[in-house]
C-alpha cells in the first residue's frame, strides 16, 4: 500500500502531547501520527455517527476537544466544516476560497475608511 502526504492543523497543546509521546515512544512524530490514526479508526468509537466539525481555527475546532476517555487522542477527520462565520457547510477542498471570502469582506469596510 502507497503512502499519501497530508498536512493537518493542530491545537498547540496536542502538538506538544503528540511530540512528547514520540519522543517517549522513541518515535519520530511522522512514525507515530499515522500509528495513533489506525488505533482510533480501529476502536469502537470509529464506528460512531460523526458530527460536522466547525471550521478550523473555530471556538469549536475539532483538535480542541478531541481526546478520548482513555488511549490516544481521537483525531476527528472530516470531509465538510460547518463555518464559524456564516454557518455554512463547506467542503474541505473549499475551505481556504470559502474564508478568503470572508477575509475580503471584514477588508471592504476597512478600505472604504482609507
């Protein structure tokens, strides 16, 4: 099977957990990240409905509450963000056009004063 790179963003307290367990581990983070999502797409809680994350950076992040009653952190992945700003729902390839949009609109006011 084939490797496929992602990037992902997180909390910087779950960095910190995540660097600390590798090093505990006597890990690289790159060995252990792709370890830790097998264990919790394995577990019984993999197979639950899941809920539509808020956008990243959100009040609600996913990485913010993503911790399981006992093992490794849950990581929660998604393929549509519900919008902090607007409510929408937004696919995951969307998202950086999606909040650009709304970058320009809080620019707008800002340049009309100029």
């Amino acid at each position: 099977m084939g490797e496929v790179s992602t990037r992902i963003w997180l909390d910087e307290g779950l960095w910190d957990e995540i660097r600390s367990r590798a090093i505990a581990d006597g890990v690289t983070v790159r060995e252990l990240l792709p370890r830790l999502v097998a264990q919790a797409l394995s577990g019984p809680s993999a197979r639950a409905e899941p809920q539509v994350p808020t956008a990243p950076g959100g009040a609600g992040s996913p990485a913010a509450g993503a911790v399981a009653e006992s093992g490794p952190p849950v990581l929660v992945l998604s393929d549509v963000y519900r919008c902090d700003v607007c409510g929408a729902q937004v696919k995951l390839g969307g998202m950086t056009i999606h909040m650009g949009k709304h970058a320009k609109e809080r620019q707008a006011p800002e340049t009309e004063r100029s």
